[in-house]
C-alpha cells in the first residue's frame, strides 16, 4: 500500500525504496517490492534524480537477489552512468563488481575492486579492498578458484537472506577443502550467521 506523495516531497521517494527493501528482504512478497519501485521509477524518474537512482539500486539488490543478474547489472549501469564520479555512481559499480564476483567471475570482478580501492567514497573504497583481498589471497593457489566457489555462493545465499543455505554451502566447503585457505573467512562467515 504505497503512501500518497506530497507535492515537492522526495522523502516519498525514499520511502518507498524503503518500503519495497522491507517487502522483499523481510516478509518475501518478491513482485509487491517489484511493483512499487518500478511504479516510483517510472512516477518520479524526471522529478527526483537522485532518490529514484537509490529505488533502481534497491531495484538491482531485488533482481541479483532473484538470480537476475543481467537485469541487476542494467540497472546498476543506469545508476553508475547517471552518477559517474560520485559516491552513489561508485556503490552502483561496486555492485557490478559483486554481480561479477556471485557468478564466480573472479578475475573480471578482481579488476574492478581493485579499481574501486581508490574510491573518494571510504566505505566502497574499504569494502573493495576487502573484495580485492578476499579474491586475491584466496586464488593463489587454488587457480581454478573452487574453495572460493562454494565461499562466493553462500555469500550470495546470505545476500538473498537464506542463512540455512549459506550455512549449509559452506558446510560443504570446509568438509571437500579442509586445509583450503578460505577455511578462516568461511568459519567467519559461518559464524555471523549463525550470531544473526
């Protein structure tokens, strides 16, 4: 039930970016989200540039959530191309490189966390050398990337909020790759979401 907006008032905006953040992440209603930040993008796209981009980055956590990882790299281009140089154009390549990094195209989305790592945005710039490093010292010596496989698929299970499948993935990891270099980041991970 989206709320009316008010004249001039980009709050609604973000609103109901909110609002379709809670429907889908919490209660799982998958095309009501949908539904109410297509209908904000297409109501506000020429009114309010900047929350609407918010709602088509919501839009693209939503989709690469579904499994739609090309809609999800469209919308974040959308964002990235409209907002180049700014820190919400760096979160929306940010998330391109993390699409790269969930369909285990580790060394495409090596090459763009690396370039994120200069970030003026601290947060992004973090986050991608955590990525870099993550994918960097996890494929040294696993060349064919399988440990960092299964860990980049239970990551992807705890983005789309499945703890029992993210839990279960990288219990399988830790059992074929005992001595695997990940197995301190997947005992990590394992624990966060055991503590959620």
């Amino acid at each position: 039930a989206a709320l009316k907006p008010l004249q001039g008032d980009e709050k609604y905006v973000f609103t109901e970016r909110d609002i379709a953040g809670i429907l889908y992440f919490d209660l799982k209603m998958s095309d009501s989200a949908t539904h109410v930040l297509e209908t904000t993008i297409a109501q506000f796209g020429n009114v309010y540039k900047k929350p609407v981009a918010e709602c088509k980055m919501m839009l693209g956590d939503i989709l690469l959530a579904q499994g739609e990882s090309i809609e999800a790299i469209f919308k974040y281009m959308e964002v990235e191309r409209a907002f180049n140089g700014t820190p919400l154009g760096d979160e929306a390549k940010f998330m391109k490189a993390k699409v790269a990094y969930f369909t285990l195209d580790f060394p495409w989305a090596l090459s763009q966390f690396e370039v994120l790592k200069s970030s003026t945005t601290k947060l992004i710039s973090n986050d991608a050398l955590q990525m870099a490093l993550l994918i960097s010292d996890n494929s040294t010596e696993d060349t064919l990337f399988q440990g960092l496989s299964y860990y980049a698929k239970a990551d992807l299970y705890q983005f789309r909020n499945m703890p029992d499948s993210a839990i279960a993935t990288l219990n399988l990891l830790l059992a074929v790759f005992p001595e695997h270099a990940i197995k301190a980041e997947a005992m990590l991970l394992q624990a966060n979401l055991y503590y959620k």
